[in-house]
C-alpha cells in the first residue's frame, strides 16, 4: 500500500511563490473619465502598472474536491492541524493541491526559521541579511508535528542561512535525526538549500542521514538563472551539489524541480532535464510559476498540459526514475508517491488525481463536478 506523505514547517508562516494571485485593477476608459489637468491620460503608479500586467490563469487552473474515502482524510487532517495549531505551508501558500495532499495525509513545513537570506524574484518569503538566531528547540517541535499528523512519509524545507558558517547544514541534520529518533519507521525526505555551494557542509549533513530522497531545486533553465535566482544561486552550483549528494549517497534517491513560465524555451527545458539527469537526479517534477505579487517576476507564458505531458515522455526518456509534470505541480508534490515510482512502483501519472497538478490529464477534463478555481 502506497503510503501518506507530508511535507511540513513548525514556526511561522510562509509564503512560496504559489501565493494568491491578486485582483486586477478595472480597466479605465479615457475618453469617459477625463479630469482637468490630465486631459487623454491616466495616471498611474508603478504598482498599478505591475498591477496591471499580471496575466489572467488560463481555464485549465482548477481543480476538483476530493470524494469518497479522500474527502474524510483531507477533513481529518485538517482538523488535526486545527486542533494541535500546527501551520502549514499547504495552508499559508494555499497550495492548489492540498486536497490532493490532505486527502492522502499529506501536508508541508518549512524549518530554520521564515526569514531567507537570499532575495529571489520569484518567492514571496521574506528576506534579510541576519534573520534571527536558529530555534535550537525545533528539531523536538518538528519531530512532534510530524508525530502529531499521522505520517509515514516526511517532507522537510528550508530557506537559505547563508549567515550561518554552515549554510544551516548542522540544524538541518538535527532536526532529521529528532524525527527519525522519534518515529522510525517514516520516510524522510530533506527539500536542501545550496548549502552555499559548500561540500563540506553537504558532506556532514548527509553522513549517516537517514533519509529516503535528497532533493535541491535548480528552479529555472540555466540561461534564465541571473533573472529569476539570487545571484549568489545558479544552476550550475546547483548541479555541484546535486552530483556530490549522488556520490556521497548513492543509497538515496536524488531529487530537483524546475519551474516554467519565466522565459525559457521548451527546449532549453529539456536539455536543462538533461543536465539533471546527468548528474545523478533521480527524481524531477516540473511545475508552472505563478506570480505571489505584483513586485515579483510577471509570468512569461502559460504552457497548456499537453506540453507539460511532452515533457513528462521526454524526462523518462531521459531516464528518470520517477516525474510529475504539470501545470500546478510544485516541488514536493506527492513526494511519497515519486519516492515509490523511483522504487519500481506504479507512475504517479497513472494514478487518481483529486485535482489538475499532473500531465494526463487534458485542458478540458478538469471541468467536473465538485470543481474550484485556484486563485
């Protein structure tokens, strides 16, 4: 039986760069609303004008409610989150596959804080230079928040600490071991900074870690890195430390993720999967960006799902153990699931969806009953 999964963070809320979409500003007609003193223009401010710019979701952006035995796990997941107060990116992101997720005991935390040291134009977390000192109780709160929801699949995040010597590494592996310690017998996936590019952090925190899947997310095709990244990230520093996790851990699955929509090509998105796959990742999912707020990266285009499908044929081609590709796919959806495609089990593709996130399914199939747009 394919088990739960859960991605999760125990301290503050966060926004990834799934945050809502804002409204747009009403169109304005001149000729009816001229004013002395600005006669045939509007004024407007940057913000509106950003405002303004930001592209409508296309029609296949909804997805459905879950029924059945998947509508009473997601009701009790969420009361379980309710009840203990735990916060939960899939809530604070509003993830549009937390239905999917929940209704399978899935759910996502982030640790070492809320506050990134790097500025990338596609995320809405906060940023800052020196963000306060680490919780050096986190690894017991994590353990117990992962306890606490019924898991056997864990998904750990984090943001950047490039103010720490070791990018975070040390904390990162303490709040591991705590889950492990604390329940065994749940698979552990760690969602990795770059570590600063620093393989002797790498190298302490993965000896004897116990985890299933190493995942780092190159994020965009390499040409697109200086827009898109904190220039202190690239791809090919992200590849560093991709290979290095495969050659000090070659028992573990390796794992990265790549965003669309911010001006690559589809083919630069192929030969970006190549790279990946020649470095020794295991795992990729592929997923739209979707803009968090005006001040951020607009969103170049909208590929429709059967593109996603072409690159979910062209990843396994490639030799990917395990892919989810499509439009609302993130990081580390259906993380369980992959883990056990990697394994020899069946293609996450293949299997009922609650909702539009992977690649089968059609532009027009997600026009059903129990259906809600995601904004």
């Amino acid at each position: 039986m394919t088990s739960p999964t859960v991605t999760m963070r125990t301290i503050n809320a966060v926004c990834l760069s799934l945050g809502s979409m804002s409204i747009r500003l009403p169109q304005t007609d001149v000729r009816e609303n001229n004013t002395e003193g600005c006669e045939n223009t509007i004024q407007t401010n940057p913000e509106e004008r950003r405002k303004s710019q930001r592209k409508r979701l296309p029609p296949w952006f909804k997805t459905s409610l879950p029924t059945g035995v998947s509508q009473i796990r997601y009701n009790e997941t969420k009361v379980n989150v309710f009840e203990h107060g735990l916060h939960t990116v899939c809530e604070e992101a509003r993830c549009p596959n937390i239905h999917d997720c929940w209704g399978r005991g899935t759910a996502t935390f982030m640790i070492a804080g809320d506050i990134c040291t790097r500025g990338c134009r596609f995320c809405a977390i906060n940023t800052q230079k020196n963000p306060p000192a680490l919780n050096l109780n986190e690894p017991e709160e994590l353990a117990e928040a992962v306890v606490r929801m019924g898991v056997s699949h864990a998904v750990i995040t984090v943001v950047n600490r490039d103010d720490l010597p070791d990018g975070g590494a040390n904390h990162y592996k303490n709040c591991i071991l705590a889950v492990h310690e604390k329940a065994p017998e749940i698979g552990l996936e760690l969602l990795c900074s770059d570590l600063d590019g620093n393989l002797n952090s790498l190298e302490h925190l993965l000896h004897d870690l116990p985890l299933q899947v190493f995942a780092h997310n190159v994020e965009c095709v390499p040409r697109l890195d200086s827009i898109v990244r904190d220039k202190r990230a690239s791809f090919d520093q992200s590849l560093k430390i991709l290979r290095e996790a495969k050659r000090l851990r070659p028992d573990i699955r390796i794992k990265s993720s790549i965003m669309v929509g911010v001006g690559e090509t589809d083919e630069e998105v192929v030969d970006a999967m190549r790279l990946l796959r020649e470095a020794g990742v295991d795992i990729i999912t592929l997923g739209q960006y979707l803009q968090p707020s005006w001040k951020h990266l607009t969103v170049d285009r909208f590929p429709d799902p059967t593109i996603f499908a072409e690159w979910d044929q062209a990843a396994r081609e490639l030799g990917f153990l395990a892919v989810a590709s499509g439009p609302l796919v993130r990081s580390s959806y259906r993380a369980g699931l992959l883990f056990d495609e990697s394994q020899g089990g069946e293609p996450v593709v293949t299997r009922d969806s609650t909702g539009s996130a992977i690649s089968h399914l059609n532009p027009n199939e997600h026009l059903l009953n129990n259906e809600h747009e995601t904004i």
